[in-house]
C-alpha cells in the first residue's frame, strides 16, 4: 500500500482518572453544579483530598488543583499526571486550567476580569505553572502548602521568582497563601514516606 506521505504523531488527551468522577459523585465531592463551596477553606479542602486520593491510587504526583467561579462552584478539578500519563507538563494546575477552559468554552477563564475565577492548588505553583496563571485568566491564586515543603521532599519547583506572588498581584491576580498549609504539606510527606516517585529529582541546577 503507498504511503499517504503525512506524518502521524501520537495525540495527548488530557483524561482525569476513574476514581475522581467517583469522588465528586460522591457526598465529600458532591457533584452537583449548585454546589457552594463557599469558603477558601471550604475550596482548599476539596482540592487536598484530590491530592491525597491521587496518592492513594498511584495516579500521580501529590498535588491537587480546581477552578471555581466567583460563588464557589466547582468548574473542573485538577490532579497531577506526570507519572501516569508520561507528560511532565500534566501538574495539577496545568490540568485544572485546562479542562476549566474547556468548560467554559473560552481560553480567558475570566473574560478579562470581568467574570472574576479562583484557581486553587494545594501545593504553590512551580515555575511553569506559575507563569501559565496570568495567560489562565484567573484572577486568583490561593495555595495551601508552601514550594519549600515540595522541596523538602525532593522536588525542584524551578527557577521562580523569590516574590513570585508580588509579580502576580502586579498583574491584577490576588494570592492567598498558606490556606491549610498544615493539612496540605501532611500529604506530601506522605507521599516521600510512601516512596513516591519525585519525578524531577535529576534536573541539573545553577
């Protein structure tokens, strides 16, 4: 048979794991587009049980992420995918962004601020996810354990800015940090303790 002559590429298709849509279905998750969640707390909750069920079922790094409107509704879910889809651009955020996009029909989640979206992540955001929040849209960033805590346990979260926040509210995105630092940080030692693959432990530095 003569060859077309195209070349074919293998496709990336951005595909959450079974046991999240189980979760949100679920009474924690609850999903129901009416569903409030109407607290930073109340997000930042939400967000940790992904990362600590991503852990649980080996999907994934211990990170988790999700997008809400400006009354607290859930408009997609992030998790961390790098081990599990061989992408090393599949963070948590990254993935949450994304699929928040999708839903909303439009590459500005927030329309130019004028239909105000927090992105909220359980971890603060590595350099490459920090630098995809100001081309989301969103207009806020709330994180919950802190860069230093994913490196004490072996990550490398890039060259970021030492006042990676102060950059982003110069650009109109409030940040809210340290939101259930605690709880966030207990699943990344977790994860070390559990011998969780930190994917980026090679990459060179200086």
């Amino acid at each position: 048979m003569a060859s077309s002559g195209k070349m074919s590429f293998p496709q990336l298709v951005v595909r959450l794991p079974d046991w999240l849509e189980d979760f949100l279905s679920g009474p924690v998750g609850a999903r129901n587009p009416d569903r409030i969640y109407p607290t930073p707390e109340d997000r930042m909750r939400l967000v940790i049980e992904l990362s600590r069920l991503n852990v649980e079922h080996e999907t994934g790094g211990p990170f988790g992420a999700a997008v809400f409107d400006a009354a607290g509704r859930l408009v997609a879910p992030g998790v961390n995918l790098v081990t599990s889809a061989n992408s090393s651009i599949l963070h948590a955020e990254m993935v949450a962004i994304a699929l928040a996009q999708q839903a909303l029909g439009r590459f500005d989640i927030g329309l130019g601020g004028t239909r105000p979206h927090e992105l909220v992540a359980s971890t603060e955001p590595c350099a490459m996810c920090f630098g995809a929040v100001p081309w989301s849209g969103v207009t806020r960033l709330v994180c919950g354990a802190r860069g230093e805590d994913a490196c004490a346990i072996g990550f490398d979260e890039g060259p970021k800015l030492p006042d990676w926040w102060r950059a982003l509210e110069d650009r109109g995105i409030a940040v809210a940090r340290d939101v259930l630092r605690d709880e966030a940080a207990q699943v990344l030692r977790w994860y070390s303790s559990k011998g969780g693959v930190i994917y980026n432990s090679g990459v060179r530095r200086g």
